[in-house]
C-alpha cells in the first residue's frame, strides 16, 4: 500500500510540481492550498506525512504544525521556508517538524528528506507496536492462574515493581522466575530501556566477567577492539541475573562494587563508567543456606534481597494446573496450526495427580508435545508420556518403601532417563544439568 502524503502550499505552481514529484516516486498524494483546508483534510484522512510551507494565507504553517500535533502526536510534518525565513525553520523543528527543505526546492534533496522522513515513521510504528505487544504480554492480567498463592504473589509484585529496590526472586525450576522478572521491568518507569536477562550458570566463568563488565582493546589475547559489557548495555535499565547462586567469589566482590558504587570498569580499562542499574536476580538454590557455608557472600545478599519474592512450585498451585494447561493447549495450537480443543477427564486426572518437578516449564513442554503428536481435537493420556501416566504409581510405591530423597532421585533417574532428554529430567528433579551427570557418575548410572 503505497504511503499518503499532504501537500501544503498556496503557490499553485510549486504545489502541482511537488505533487508531480512524488507520485512519480509512487506516493498517494493531495494538496491543499490552506492550513485551515488542511486541518479539515487531516479530520477525515491520516496522513503518513505532510509537507507544509511556513508562509500561508490565513493560519502559518507553524500554527498548522502545532494544531496537528496536538490532534495526532505522531503526526510526521516537514516544512518549506524560505532563506530569508531561517528562524522560523528553526521555530519549526522546535514545535516538532521532522525537518526543512530551503527554496528553491531541490527535487532530489525533497525526495531524500521525505524517504528519511518516512523510514522514521515506520521504525517509530513499529517500535510502538513491539512496545505495546510486550506491555500486554507482561501485564499482570496475562499473568495465567487463578490460585490464591498466584493472585497473592501478583499483588506484592504490583506493589515493588516502580521501585528501584533490587530484588530476589525464588523459586524451584521453571516457576516462572525470568516472567515474572520481566513483568517487574515492564511494569516500571524503566519500561523504555533495556531489559538484559543473564544466567549465570549459561556463561563459562572465564568469559562472563568480560560478558558482564566488558573489555578495553588490548586487555586479552585476541581483544583488537574495545567491547561494551552487558552492565554498559543495560545503563537505566534492569538485569535479570538467574542463577545467581553460581556466581564465582570474584564475580560476587565485582558485583559487590557494582551495586555499591553504581559504577563499572571494563577489562583492561583505567576508567570506570557510571550506570544506572535495577537488579532483579534468582536463584532455585537455599541460598541462605550457601551463605552460611560461605559459597556466596553475606554483604552481597543483603544487597540483593532488599525486596525477597518466593514463587511457588505448580505442586502448590494445584487449581492452576488444568488453566495453565488449557492455556498452553490453545497457544499452541494456534501456532502449529491445529484445532485443538479439549482435554479428556482421565488426562485432566493424570495431570493433577502429578507432583510436576519441572512446574511450568515441564507442563509447557507436554502439552505442546502432546498437540504436536495428537490427531483428534482432544489431548487423550496416551498423548501424554509415560513418565506422567506412571508418576501416580511411582510416587505412591516411593512412598510405600519410604525412600530418602538421595533414593528417590536416584530411583527416578533410572526409570525415566530413557523417556526424557537431559534436561527435562534435570528439571524434573529441579536440578542443573552438570549435577545430573554428578549424580549418574557416583551412581555409575548410564542411558540404555
């Protein structure tokens, strides 16, 4: 659809000769000869640009600008003046005009400051769109749950999210740690700057320190150029630190320093630079308990939970279960293009009867593997893997034999190691990865 442009101007020569210009570049155009036809135009037709010369009979062009943008604050107009008239071009710009074009008019030059003008438009519309796409994604209306743990956790969340307090985040795996971290930033007076989520147990230890604070050139092997550490990259923004439990004892000084002073020195470098940082950090760690052994230090945790929320685990949400199933059944049958609806009773039943390990994560996982491989419009539990169609037999023969949690993790290693990749099991035991394979090396456990 080609773009619509206005034209203003009162010298019928210049006006039909611009008009000319621009529907040869392929533009959708009308002219004008007055502000005030132009005003009454503008009622009736959006324009994606209008051009306007400052001298006009009646109402100037910088009163039209004014009355415009008052109207519609995303109004792009651009100004005619004459050189004579340069205050009133700089008048212009100061009530909001993208730009001017000096008489005589130079075709090219117009052409290029309408196709920059334009290009403007475009980016600022679609940024507005992105913006308003992620301010409804992370509105607490989106927020799925009706459990009154979840409803209680929201209203906390609703009550510190515009403060600059930093907080801590708790919670097993895949309760939601890194949503509900965002739902704070987008729901804050920092909305508009960045939002950097980090994991720290994601990043070897020998490059995260250059991830996080940068480096100047020359500080390394192979540093030909100087680099912006994701602190710099955040500046007025919010990091999300997950996992913050792994951090290494230097990373926590230099954190330490970070939150105290407001201040960063990259790699290498001899200055330090001031940011502006809101901390949101987590962890699925008793992390009260690895600052009394002294893994992680006890100034920097008081640092970090001025403002402490625990998540619960979806085992303790139970009434959330089939909303947040239902939930991911009409997500992703929307985006793989199916038209799935329901959910069968004996399936409802399996998954509540599970305790979940993996919470919210592992139950997206199913229910999208589940209408990936169905063919009917219901979610049957032969669609559901074994591991949730024998949960209910397994935990009540756990329970019979009394296992200790160490016999528990290792029976469900070996009877499900086979039915889920490495990570779904880790989730399941709400473990990493790296102690899932500490574990089946001390067990001399291996896959079939």
């Amino acid at each position: 659809m080609a773009e619509r442009l206005l034209i203003v101007e009162d010298e019928e020569t210049l006006r039909e000769s611009l008009a000319r210009v621009f529907l040869r570049e392929g533009y959708d155009v009308d002219t004008v000869d007055s502000a005030e036809s132009a005003l009454k135009v503008v009622e009736k037709t959006s324009y994606d640009l209008m051009i306007t010369d400052i001298i006009l009979p009646g109402i100037n062009g910088i009163e039209l600008l004014k009355k415009c943008r008052e109207q519609n604050p995303e109004q792009v107009v651009m100004v005619i003046t004459a050189f004579a008239s340069m205050e009133t071009a700089v008048e212009a710009l100061r009530a909001g005009a993208y730009d001017y074009v000096i008489k005589p008019i130079i075709h090219e030059e117009i052409k290029r400051v309408v196709r920059n003008a334009l290009r403007e438009r475009a980016l600022r519309t679609e940024n507005l769109l992105l913006k308003r796409q992620i301010d409804e994604r992370y509105d607490f209306e989106k927020i799925v749950g009706q459990s009154r743990e979840i409803k209680s956790l929201i209203e906390e969340v609703k009550k510190i999210a515009d403060s600059k307090s930093n907080v801590l985040l708790l919670g097993e795996t895949g309760t939601g740690k890194e949503l509900f971290a965002r739902a704070i930033h987008y729901n804050s007076s920092r909305r508009d700057n960045p939002f950097i989520p980090i994991n720290c147990s994601a990043i070897p230890e020998n490059l995260l320190e250059s991830e996080l604070f940068g480096y100047a050139k020359g500080a390394f092997t192979g540093a030909t150029g100087a680099k912006r550490g994701l602190f710099e990259e955040a500046d007025r923004g919010t990091v999300f630190l997950d996992e913050i439990g792994d951090l290494s004892q230097p990373l926590q000084a230099k954190l330490l320093r970070v939150i105290d002073d407001r201040e960063i020195r990259p790699l290498g470098g001899v200055q330090s630079r001031k940011v502006d940082i809101r901390f949101v950090t987590a962890t699925n760690r008793d992390i009260t308990a690895i600052v009394k052994e002294g893994s992680f230090r006890e100034d920097l945790y008081y640092r970090i939970n001025v403002v402490t929320l625990k998540l619960p685990a979806l085992r303790e949400r139970k009434e959330d279960v089939i909303i947040l199933a239902r939930h991911f059944l009409a997500k992703y049958s929307y985006e793989i293009g199916k038209t799935l609806k329901f959910i069968d009773d004996k399936a409802i039943k399996l998954l509540n009867d599970y305790r979940w390990p993996g919470n919210i994560r592992e139950l997206q996982n199913i229910i999208e593997r589940a209408v990936l491989i169905t063919e009917s419009n219901t979610i049957f539990p032969e669609h559901l893997p074994e591991g949730i169609r024998g949960s209910a037999s397994f935990v009540a023969e756990s329970l019979e034999k009394a296992f200790s949690i160490e016999n528990y993790t290792k029976e469900l290693i070996i009877r499900y190691q086979n039915n889920f990749g490495e990570q779904q099991l880790a989730d399941m035991l709400g473990i990493t990865r790296k102690s899932l394979w500490e574990k089946r090396k001390k067990w001399g456990l291996s896959k079939k």
